[in-house]
C-alpha cells in the first residue's frame, strides 16, 4: 500500500507512483508526422502485402517514429510500470456496502426540456404515473430502429424476443408497484466489446469473438440487475482499432449532427444510438479516447473511469493495459446513474474489489445545486502549449466554458508542466497495438479490413526493448502526474476532448469496401484524449459549443454545425471531482435561451408514441 503524502486530509492510495517531477522538456509542439493516407485498391495491396512480408510491417513501425523511444536517456532512471492501476481506498468513515441504489429518480436534478433528449427519469415517470409501460416503450423503440437504416447501422445485434421479455417483467414490476430503481425499463445500448449472454461478438469484425460458455460481463451485468431494459449490441470500429468508426464491414453509424462527419469511434454506435434519441444511456469502451471522442462529436457526455475501477469480467480485452468500460448519456444526471451501477465493486475481481463503491447521487457533491456547497478543490491545470494547438473553432468554444468557470463559478486555473507528451503518445500507441496485434491470431488476420492488417501488422514488429522503453515512459508520466497531484490537490487537467471539430467523410469513405488509413489524423485528433489511459485516470468530455463545419454542410442543426467537447482528467479515483466540474458545465451550455448547444436535427422523437 502507498499514500501520496502523511497529509491526514489527503486519500489514501494502492499503487500510487513515486512522487517524482519529471524533466524539463522543451514546449510541446504538434508533429504533422509522416505516415502515408492510403484508401482504396492501394490500401487493399498494401494491407495484403503487410500480412504476408515482414519487412512492410517493419518499414511501417520504423516510419512511426516508435523507435525514437530509445534515445530518451532519461527514462532508463524509471522502472517499467506495465500496469497503470491506482486504487484511492475508502476512508475509514466510508461504509464499504456496495451501492445498490444509485440515486432517486434524478426528476429535482434534471428538468426536461424541449431540446434536450428524453432523460432515463422520463421514462421511469411515464411508468409510475402509467402514462405509458416499458413495453409500449421498446415495441416502438424496435419498430424506429428496423424501419430506418441509418438507425439499424448502429446495433450489430437485436435479439427482439430477449428485449421484449426484458420489458414485459418489468412492466409487471411497475404494476405491482415494485420497481427496481431509477434503471428499471430504461432503454440502454450496450458496444459489442462486451460480452452479453445469448448475443454473439465479433468486434464488428469478421472474427467470431464469443464466449464458449457465454455469460455477461460484470459491469454490464450491474445494468440488467437494475432492470434497465438492453436493446441490443452497438457498432464499433473494427476491433476497436482507429477512431471515425467507418466500417466497411459491418456498415458505419451515422452522426446525427451531420450525416457528413463521423460519429467518432470506436464506441460509435453507442454514441449514434444515443445522440439519435434512440436510448438516454450506452455502454462504450475506451482504450485511446474511444468513448470521450465520439461523446464529443455527437454532443454527448462521456466518461473514461480510472483503470480497474469496472469489472469486465469475465470478458478479456484485447487492450489489457489501456482499456476500459464506461457511460456515455446525454446529460450528466443520466451520466452519473449509469456509472454508479457500472462500477459496482465485482467481489470475484481482485482489483474492482478493492475500490469504494460509488456514492449515490443525492449524496454526492455533484448533485448539490448551489456552487457555494462544493468542497471539492476548483482548480483547472493547463498545459498552454499543448492546448493551443487546436483548431481556432474549438479554442474558441473551449475557452468560453472555461471563462464561464473562472468568472462565475470560483475555478482557478495555473499553467503546468507536461513533459514528452509527443514521446509518450507515441509510447501509449506503441503499446495498445502491441496488445491488441498480440491477442488477435495471425490466422485471422487476412479476414480484416485492410487499415487493421496494416496496425496490426506494424504492432507485431515491436521489439521487447521499444515495449519495455514504452513502460519506462508510463512510468515518467505517472510520476509526473502524481507529482502534480500533490502540489495541487483536487486538480483537473482540462483540454479539449479533440483538437479537430469533426472529422469529415471523405467522398466514398462511407461505401467503401476497403475504408481508409490516415494514421497522422488519427494521432492528431487522440492528442489529448490518450494520456488518461496510458496513466489509468479518470477523464470526463462535456459538450461547450457547436460550430460551422468546414468544407462539409449537410444535415444538422444550425446548418450542419458540429458539436465540440471539453475534457477534463482526474487524480485516480476522482470520479465525483469530474462530476462536479461536468454538471457546472452542463449548466452553463444549457442555460433556457441562452444554450451553447442543442439536440441534433437527427434527434428522433423515439418516446413520441407514448404521448397518445
């Protein structure tokens, strides 16, 4: 066991990283890279040629800059940390009861609006009165969702018999007045990245992923026991692997901000699923932004908990060290009652055992109304030179929410130091495709799309001194962070979720049978997002602003404009200070006339059948 310091008012810590400043690097300045754009036939040889000939793979790793990793002298002074698990323990005082009930009905917190989406409280109103039941819900839910294929595309798998069951129990239990909470025939989508008993999982690949002996993983588990009602598996990006979520494969999920940019991936379906109105809550998964990103692009709340915190047993990730499961919702009541069932502390985990369970939400300070009840810290860390390197469209956007907490809300931001943030996103993207090149079988590798032969074929070039090189960069970072952590407790490290606002489809991308490579955009747009998972900590995207999309306009609010996220990173464990700053935010950006965003024009009014 480890603390960051004898201060009594400080948590304590399992695994916290030695104290350690890290060097003084020059200012972080954006690398345009050098990595080759490839799409169609030319991509589809290239991809082929990596799966049968080394030496491509090899070409490819060394143009990375991966190998750079060695001549960084002053990470041989760490030891390799290969697993980022930090465990803030519960305080004497805290009951260690697992938080069965999350929260009440969230409907003092959250009031309904006209252009927001329908809350998981409305539903669960609608049942109480009986001006509706959960199955009235999900029979319109399924006939939405089959009759329009820009919402099919984003389920893999809809099993309407296990949906309708679900829904049917649970408009018993509201008849016989006894429901099972807040959850109880809310509708919730859940990324094929988990394992759900009775559904198959393929990672929206061509390779059969399911469990032999089937079973349902923890954390998603904790949504049926509270009788939210799964309406089945979400697209993703194949394996997981890149971030726009084009698929060419299994179909690509639609933004429905504007059906000319992504939704972000990998968790895009889900992030489509709830940005479309179709549910209030998703599941994502996220190994290099993969649930903050597409949160942010379709202007959705999304959360990256602290690594280990959810139990993804009994599924395997293909990311051990960088993966995770969390929410993503479109408000940040909703946000924090999924998270509060998700991270139900698994007794048969070794490592989610060891974590507090979650508060509820009535007594978490995130709930309070009134700025002066906070006592959670008020200070926004800001490494200037890496923040400044978005796009003028998102500064602009970012820096308004964050006037907004200084002037009214008693934020403080200082300016900090982040050393080879370059080197080390290097290092996190060495690492997860490592990973992932390793736990895909070679044998399956002609059966992916051509970008993937491609990553994992440069991953399975990694040799054991640029892993372990890597592992001694995680170690610099999180003693860095720690180090920063002590000096100001409570800190978030605030950025944009993505420096881009959007990512536009590219003409034929959409159709494409062999999709696109665009390594250097990938990176460029994970430029904030990666830090959090190769160091384990929390990290929490709100929507601040929209904005005018460039070169593409067709089809969304405001004349196509497109949503932009904010991001903030906690110490490990600090979950309720991402609340607190998220739920300040989400006040601000939807201040009654004066809103800095809005539901898309994509929006469906999928509750619209039970207002007759």
């Amino acid at each position: 066991m480890s603390t960051t310091a004898d201060d009594k008012n400080r948590p304590r810590f399992y695994g916290y990283p030695p104290i350690r400043k890290g060097p003084e690097t020059p200012p972080y300045a954006a690398s345009p890279g050098n990595n080759p754009v490839l799409r169609g036939l030319p991509l589809a040889i290239v991809g082929f040629l990596a799966t049968k000939f080394n030496l491509v793979g090899s070409f490819l790793w060394s143009n990375t800059g991966f190998g750079n990793l060695r001549q960084i002298r002053e990470i041989d002074d760490y030891e390799p940390r290969y697993d980022p698990t930090v465990i803030k323990l519960p305080n004497n005082s805290t009951s260690s009861k697992p938080n069965e009930e999350a929260s009440n009905d969230g409907s003092a917190e959250y009031q309904e609006a006209s252009n927001r989406h329908y809350s998981a409280a409305y539903y669960t109103s609608g049942y109480k009165t009986g001006k509706f039941t959960p199955t009235q819900v999900v029979t319109g839910l399924l006939e939405q969702i089959s009759a329009k294929e820009h919402h099919s595309v984003a389920f893999l798998q809809i099993i309407p018999k296990k949906v309708l069951a679900a829904a049917e129990a649970s408009t018993a239990r509201y008849k016989s007045g006894q429901p099972l909470g807040s959850l109880d025939g809310v509708p919730v989508a859940v990324k094929d990245e988990a394992d759900l008993d009775g559904y198959e999982k393929s990672l929206a690949s061509r390779i059969d992923y399911t469990r032999k002996n089937g079973g349902t993983t923890w954390c998603v588990q904790k949504f049926e026991d509270a009788g939210a009602i799964i309406v089945g598996k979400t697209n993703m990006h194949e394996l997981g692997l890149d971030i726009t979520n084009n698929n060419p494969i299994k179909g690509t999920p639609v933004n429905p901000y504007n059906p000319s940019y992504y939704t972000g991936g990998s968790s895009g379906g889900s992030a489509s699923a709830v940005s479309s109105g179709l549910v209030p809550i998703a599941h994502g998964v996220d190994g290099g932004g993969s649930i903050r990103l597409p949160a942010a692009w379709c202007g959705l709340y999304g959360l990256k908990p602290t690594y280990g915190r959810l139990s993804i047993l009994p599924t395997v990730s293909l990311a051990a060290s960088n993966g995770v499961m969390g929410p993503m919702a479109s408000n940040m009541t909703d946000l924090e009652l999924a998270y509060r069932h998700l991270a139900t502390p698994d007794p048969s985990n070794p490592t989610s055992s060891l974590f507090d369970p979650p508060p509820s939400s009535s007594s978490s300070p995130s709930s309070s109304s009134s700025p002066s009840q906070h006592h959670h810290p008020k200070i926004l860390g800001i490494c200037n030179p890496w923040f400044s390197t978005s796009h003028p469209s998102v500064l602009t956007a970012c820096n308004a929410a964050l006037d907004h907490y200084t002037s009214s809300l008693g934020y403080e931001t200082i300016p900090i130091p982040l050393p080879y943030l370059h080197e080390g996103q290097l290092a996190h993207a060495l690492t997860i495709l490592s990973e992932i090149s390793t736990g895909t079988p070679a044998s399956a590798l002609a059966s992916l799309t051509p970008a993937n032969q491609l990553l994992l074929s440069v991953g399975a070039q990694t040799p054991t001194q640029a892993f372990l090189q890597a592992q001694k960069m995680r170690a610099l970072l999180m003693a860095h962070l720690a180090f920063l952590w002590t000096e100001y407790p409570g800190m978030l490290i605030v950025t944009p979720t993505t420096p881009d606002p959007g990512w536009a489809v590219e003409e034929g991308d959409r159709e494409s049978k062999y999709g696109f490579s665009d390594a250097d955009l990938s990176l460029r747009n994970m430029r904030f997002v990666w830090l959090a998972n190769f160091v384990g900590a929390p990290a929490l995207s709100i929507p601040v602003g929209m904005v005018e999309p460039e070169g593409k306009t067709g089809g969304g609010a405001g004349g196509g404009k497109v949503p932009v996220g904010l991001m903030a990173m906690g110490e490990w464990g600090d979950e309720e200070g991402l609340m607190e700053w998220g739920r300040r935010g989400e006040e601000w950006a939807w201040k009654k006339g004066e809103e800095k965003v809005w539901r898309a024009e994509g929006w469906v009014d999928a509750g619209g059948w039970t207002k007759g």
